[in-house]
C-alpha cells in the first residue's frame, strides 16, 4: 500500500510504502474492544474503601429489647438498618489490572491503524521537531492537517521539544511508535505519524515474527 508523505509546509513530497499486514487488514471489533477495556481497567486506582458493621465505631449494647416493643429486633447501632451503621456489601480496596496476551494487543493496534487508514485519517508526516518548543510553530504546523479536533501524533523517538510544545494543547496527544496505547487511537479523529515512525514500526512487527 501507497501513502504520500507531506511536508510540515502541507506539500506532497514523495510516497511511502505501508505495509499491508498493519495498515491493511480488517478491523477486529471484538480485540479492539478488550484492548481498550484492558487499558481503561490498568487506570484504575482502586483504593475506594467502605466500613462494614464490624468496622464501624459503636457500642454492641441492644439499643432496645428483643421483645415488647412492636419493632423490629436489632442486635446493635452497627447494624447497615441502622442510621451511621455500616455499609453492606461496600467496596473494598483491589487491583484492576490484567494483562492482555501480547498478540491480541498487537492485533487490536494493527486493526486501529488499519481502520485509520482506510478512512483516510492517518497522515505521514516528514520528521520534523520544534528547536525552541514553543507552541505557536507547533500550531502552524499542525493547523495544515488537523482543525481543533482529538489528534495522535506518533514519535519515532521520544523528542522532549516537541512534546513541550504540544503541552498546551488540549486535544493533542503524543504516543511512541513503540508504545501505543488502543483508546487514544482509536477515540482520535486525526492520526499523524512520522516518516521515520512508519519505517521503525514495519521492522517491530516484522521483528516479532508477525507478517
């Protein structure tokens, strides 16, 4: 598959060859969806706690006695009937997170790519970096391809100019070739991807013994 690569300025230079197994194959909705699952669940803190009646400070004195009194029986203040008694069934600390087999989080980014391009939301860009980081020439840059919508702009390294200068923006985010997260692809309306990034990312999977 053929993909032109434009200059910072918004002009076609030349074309890149995009490997068919990560840009073109079909889209996985099943993987796709436990992929994000499995991101949004490792984001989680899990430290929400709740006392039970037996963590709840009070007597264990009868509030009033078994019989007579036409209500009903109660065998303290603790008790979750009770007004500052305990909670039943509340949450308690744990941990979200879970790890996705290698190859489903592999197929579930190549299918979000793959999506991407086929609905002509994936850019390639020339390397380019912003010397000073400031965010005014990175927003002249970027307004020759995006218009105030959720953009992903993938590294080939970790440029820390570039990243300074996109800080300030809110619907920009930064991924590493190497490190693609499945929820800011896929929730992103415009995908740019450095020349280098492209390259680098058909020897990983090549790498990894995936054709």
């Amino acid at each position: 598959m053929e993909k032109k690569i434009y200059s910072i300025y918004g002009n076609e230079l030349r074309t890149i060859k995009l490997d068919d197994a990560i840009f073109g194959i079909p889209t996985n909705a099943y993987i796709v969806y436990y992929a994000i699952n499995n991101e949004l669940a490792n984001k989680r803190v899990g430290t929400v706690c709740t006392k039970d009646r037996s963590a709840v400070r009070g007597s264990n004195v009868k509030p009033y006695k078994q019989k007579g009194t036409g209500r009903a029986r109660c065998g303290d203040k603790k008790s979750p009937l009770l007004r500052g008694g305990g909670v039943i069934f509340g949450p308690k600390p744990r941990n979200y997170n879970y790890t996705l087999p290698k190859k489903m989080k592999r197929l579930a980014l190549k299918s979000i790519l793959s999506m991407k391009t086929r609905s002509n939301c994936l850019t390639v860009v020339e390397d380019f970096t912003i010397e000073n980081g400031k965010t005014r020439e990175l927003l002249i840059i970027l307004n020759r391809f995006m218009k105030d919508e959720r953009t992903v702009i993938v590294l080939s390294d970790s440029d820390t100019m570039i990243k300074r200068a996109g800080n300030n923006i809110p619907c920009l985010s930064f991924l590493s070739y190497n490190r693609l997260r499945a929820h800011d692809l896929y929730y992103s309306r415009r995908v740019i991807i450095l020349e280098s990034a492209v390259e680098k990312l058909n020897k990983l999977y090549h790498a990894v013994g995936e054709e």
